[in-house]
C-alpha cells in the first residue's frame, strides 16, 4: 500500500526488480569492501542504509559484522531482505518509510545512499532534505557516502532508448532529457511472459559541483568525489560517482 508520499516510485520499483540481476556478486562484494575502507565501518558499527532495496548492500556488510538499519518504500523489497537475512542468520534492522521523511538522530557511525536512489523528487527541497535526514542520522563525526550516476558521463552519452533482458524479462527504457530542469524523463517497458507494463518516472540529475554545494548547505563537510571505487578523479568518463561527507566531531 502506498505510503502518503506517493509517486511514481510506489509502482515502478517492485516491477524494477529483475534489473538488481545485472550486477553481479563480484561487483557488489567490491562496493562493500569500498564502503567498509571509505566509510572507516568496522564490525559492531552502526550502518544506515536508504534507500536499501532488496538488501544488496545490506546483505553483505551485515555478514561483516555490521550493524545494518535498512530503510526502504517497496514493501516486496523489505520482505525479501528480511526473509534472506534470516535465512543466513543475519540481524537487520528494516524499517519500511519515504528516505524524505526518515528521523534518526545521531544514530549511526556512518551511512549511505547508494546506487542511484537520488534525485527522486521534482522539489529540489526535497531531494535536499534526503541529505539533510542523513547528515542527522549520524553521530558526530560519521561519514555519509552517496552513489549516484554522474552527470558529465550521461551527457556525453546519451541515448535516448535502451534494453536489457534479465532472465524472462525484458526492459525497455525511452529517455529524454530536460536541460532546463536536468531531469531524466523516462518511460519503461517491462515485458514478461508476452505481458508489457509501462511505467514513467524522472530523476532530477546532479552534478558534482551541485552536489558539493547541496551536501555543504545541510551541514556535511570533509566533501570529496571519486569517479571509481579506485578513488580516480570523477570526468565524464566516470559512469558513477562515489560522494562523501562528513558530519563534524561537536555537532
Ligand atoms: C535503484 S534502487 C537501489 C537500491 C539499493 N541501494 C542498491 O544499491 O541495490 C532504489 C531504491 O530506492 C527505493 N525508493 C524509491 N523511492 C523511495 C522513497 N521515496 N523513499 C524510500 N525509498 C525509495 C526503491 O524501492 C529502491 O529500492
């Protein structure tokens, strides 16, 4: 059922959810590893995760000894973490809330927003406040890391339609993109057993200097960008961008 924030996520994301079958393990374990360097994360500490899909991230820092607060809108997503975290014997906390209303304060020795769940919503007031809940939820001197796609990069590549095949399942994406308000418009067609469902969605997109000036309005400070999980210099080579900020010691 949808929450009072409803958008187009509340639809999208749990037909989305044959795409999380395009990143492989080996990818995902290199994040975490990234993650537990980056973010200084250590077993025992306390992780928050928002927007946590299906555990991805989640999954893999908690067998690490991590303590890890999953937060997430797509109910089948939560169920699905929950049921594959008990199955291993894993503690996760799940929480199931819109990442612009969460309220955690000082909680966490660090957290993240990762794999493209930013820009969500068409206020910018709204994609800050994203930032500012996270800069809140942690203690001082934690770190936050946001990663997201990196601007520079779809610029010089755009295309304005694009397909994957999952499994039995095809997606298909229709793009366009607003320059005035750096918004990806898209239409996806998700085909499966001969049954097509179209969903329209759109994501507010970020440079990194946007970003910089973003995180430094809601507090963050320490703000640095990489292009890779090797820590190279973000360009317009760079697919994703690995953003992070810290919340400083006194505050
Ligand atoms: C691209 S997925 C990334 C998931 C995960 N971080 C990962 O890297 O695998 C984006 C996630 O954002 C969640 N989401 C979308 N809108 C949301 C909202 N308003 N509040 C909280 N979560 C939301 C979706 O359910 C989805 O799990």
């Amino acid at each position: 059922m949808p929450l009072k924030d409803s958008g187009w996520w509340d639809d999208f994301f749990p037909a989305f959810r044959p795409y999380f079958g395009l990143i492989s393990e080996k990818q995902t374990n290199a994040q975490v590893r990234y993650i537990m360097k980056k973010l200084n994360l250590k077993p025992g500490m306390k992780f928050l995760d928002c927007a946590c899909g299906i555990g991805r991230i989640s999954l893999p820092l908690a067998k690490k000894g991590v303590r890890v607060t999953g937060v997430d809108i797509t109910q089948s997503y939560l169920d699905e973490l929950s049921k594959r975290a008990k199955r291993k014997g894993l503690k996760i906390n799940v929480a199931r809330a819109d990442m612009r209303r969460i309220n955690y304060y000082s909680e966490f020795d660090a957290d993240g927003n990762l794999g493209g769940s930013f820009g969500y919503f068409e206020k910018e007031s709204d994609n800050r406040l994203v930032l500012k809940k996270m800069y809140r939820a942690l203690k001082p001197g934690g770190k936050f890391m946001l990663h997201v796609i990196n601007r520079d990069w779809i610029m010089a590549n755009y295309q304005t339609r694009d397909w994957q095949k999952v499994a039995d399942t095809k997606m298909m994406e229709e793009r366009h993109f607003d320059y005035r308000t750096s918004t990806n418009y898209a239409t996806w067609h998700i085909i499966k057993d001969g049954r097509e469902e179209s969903f329209n969605l759109s994501v507010r997109i970020y440079s990194f200097h946007e970003l910089i000036a973003m995180f430094e309005s809601v507090g963050f400070t320490d703000i640095e960008g990489y292009g890779s999980i090797n820590d190279d210099p973000i360009s317009r080579d760079s697919v994703m961008t690995y953003i992070f900020g810290s919340k400083p010691k006194g505050k």
